[in-house]
C-alpha cells in the first residue's frame, strides 16, 4: 500500500512538472508573440509565395521599364520630377529584390541565417521609406510647377539641382530610419519554424517597439498623406479655375493618385498603430483574438505592397510623354535591332512635368 502511493505520489509529481513546464513554454511563446504562431504560417504559406512573386515580376517589369526609359533616351531627366521618378524606380526595384526572401519565408521558414536577415530587413524598410518621402517629393513639385508657375519657369535651373539634393537627403534619412532593422533584426526560432524579425532585446523593449513603429507611422504614411493631400488640393482648385480640354482628365488622374496610396497603405497603418497601443498597453489576451490580428496583420502588409506595381502606371504610363519615348524606344530598336542613345522625343507640357503652357495631367 504504502508503495503505491508513492508511485502515485511519483507519478502526479512527474506529470505536475511536465504540465508547468508546457504551460511555462505556452507562457513564453504568448509573450513573445508566438500564440500558435503555426496557423499564422500555414495562413502565409497559402497565399504569400504566389502573391510576392507575382508582385516581384509585375513590379519588376514596369519599374525596370521606367529605368530603362530614363537612362536610355538621351536627355530624358530634364525635370525634378523626372529626377524623383527615377529615384522611385530604383527604391521600388530595391523593394521588390526582397520579396523572394519572404516569399521563401512564408513557406519554409527562414532559412537565410542571420546576416541576411539583417540585411534583407534593412534593404526593405530603406526603400520602404524612400518611395513614400519621393512620393512626398513629386506631390510638392507638382505644386511648384502648377501653382506657382512664374516662380518654377524663373528658378528652373536651380531646381534641377534642389531635385538632386533632396533625393541625397531622401536616401541618407531613409538609411537612417532603417537603423532600427540593423540592430534588432534577428533570427528567432520557435516550434512552428524559425522567422526573421525584430527582436527587441533591451529591458524597455516595448517602448522601443512602440518608438520604431510611431516612426514609421508618421514618416512612411502620415507626413506623405498630409502633404498629398495638401498640394494636390490647392492643385485641384487651379485646375477648376483653368480652361483646359484636359482638366477632368488631369482630376481623374490625382484622383487616382491619392486613392491608390490610401486603399493600399491606410489599412496597413491602421494595424500598426493598434499594434503599437498593444505593445504599450497589452489589451489583446485571448489566443484567437491574437491570430486574427496576425492574420489579418499578413492580408493589409501584402495589400500595402502591391503599390510598388502602381507607381510606374500612376506616375509614369500614363504620362503622354512617357508613352511617347516608350514608343519611339521601341520602334527604334525593331528597326535597329537595338541602340544606346536616342534622340529626345519632343515634349508636350503636362501637369506631372515641368510646364511651359497650360498644363495637363501627363507625363
């Protein structure tokens, strides 16, 4: 009898360790963000490998047309904006390098190591912040050109050098605003796989989290936002007040400006910022509220990707000019079997370029 029960004493004992030592682990992975973090992956693994390739080629192509126009036509960059639109290419190609690394992430694992990691995180998050402060940057330009037509004409000289210097200024603030993916970007494992993310690792690691994401809220939505919409306000009011065949048309296109960056970037940053107010002040406790908010964290980050395909259509395609020299660049090369320099193909003013009469909304 008295052996019995301490078998039984042994044994209750044994299964009371094991049963805190999977609740210390449950305990653990909760804290880290890892509630059930298995389903979060298979939800990836279902749809982000096809979703980022097709992005990766579609943005690919048209981006890598728009470098190629740019450095291709012989006095092409003649226009800030055309400085800035180059820049936007670039950033968004840089962008677009890194999707094939989540894609292969969302499937396998990362399986990359550490230094890659790093690097990858940092590249994207540079260009990230790139292509929304040269957003920023055309949104102002348009202004000056449309609004303030007397000062661009007499200043235009000086402004091809200022386009230069604010995309110097541009990249350095980008690198800067990436800091953070340097020193906290990390290889974490756990049982549903190892995952590259941001790992905070300091005794006050969510008011640092909440620190990296306000920045990126502000700076990578915000400051865009309020500045689109604040010069492509006053361009509207210009245009009503123009006798232009071209004004509905040149509206459409702002319109469209604006709507493309909302609907893809606002639900993303929304997110954000109820993960930000979750990192200060945990209000999510329940396990299924945990991976609806991961998920639905996955669906509106891809959404904020496809822009990158948008802006050689929003921003280049759909300009007049730019489909001219597209044309002409192909034209020649059926016919010359392919060449280094062409000759500049005649400019029609427009609304998205320096302007020597009434503007329209093209390229």
């Amino acid at each position: 009898m008295e052996r019995a029960l301490e078998t039984y004493l042994i044994g209750y004992s044994t299964n009371l360790n094991l049963f805190n030592f999977q609740l210390s682990n449950e305990t653990e992975d909760y804290e880290a963000g890892f509630c059930q973090k298995r389903w979060v992956r298979d939800f990836r693994g279902s749809y982000e490998p096809l979703l980022y390739w097709s992005i990766f080629v579609v943005g690919g192509v048209g981006n890598l047309l728009v470098v190629w126009i740019y450095t291709t036509v012989k006095h092409r960059l003649k226009t800030m904006t055309d400085v800035y639109l180059l820049n936007l290419a670039i950033a968004d190609l840089c962008f677009l390098g890194t999707l094939p690394f989540w894609a292969t992430d969302a499937t396998q694992g990362w399986v990359f190591g550490s230094v890659v990691c790093k690097v990858v995180s940092a590249v994207y998050k540079i260009n990230f912040f790139a292509s929304m402060l040269l957003l920023t940057c055309i949104s102002v330009d348009r202004y000056i050109a449309i609004v303030r037509v007397t000062q661009a004409q007499n200043f235009k000289s000086r402004r091809m050098f200022y386009s230069k210097l604010a995309c110097m200024v541009v990249w350095l603030l980008s690198c800067l605003l990436s800091l953070p993916e340097f020193l906290f970007a990390e290889v974490r494992q756990s049982s549903s796989g190892d995952s590259c993310s941001l790992v905070y690792t300091a005794n006050n690691n969510n008011l640092t989290k909440v620190l990296v994401l306000c920045l990126q809220i502000s700076i990578g939505f915000c400051l865009p936002l309020l500045v689109m919409v604040a010069c492509y306000s006053v361009i509207i009011r210009t245009l009503m007040q123009a006798r232009s065949f071209e004004k509905h048309k040149a509206l459409r296109v702002i319109f469209a400006v604006v709507a493309a960056f909302v609907i893809s970037q606002l639900p993303y940053n929304s997110h954000l910022v109820v993960e930000a107010a979750q990192a200060y002040n945990t209000t999510m406790t329940d396990c299924k509220t945990v991976i609806a908010f991961d998920i639905a964290g996955q669906i509106v980050k891809s959404l904020a990707y496809t822009h990158c395909c948008l802006n050689p259509i929003l921003y280049a395609f759909i300009g007049v000019r730019f489909r001219k020299d597209l044309l002409h660049l192909c034209q020649c090369l059926t016919r010359m079997g392919g060449i280094n320099k062409l000759p500049a193909v005649p400019k029609r003013p427009s609304v998205m370029s320096d302007t020597d009469t009434t503007p329209a909304l093209s390229l």
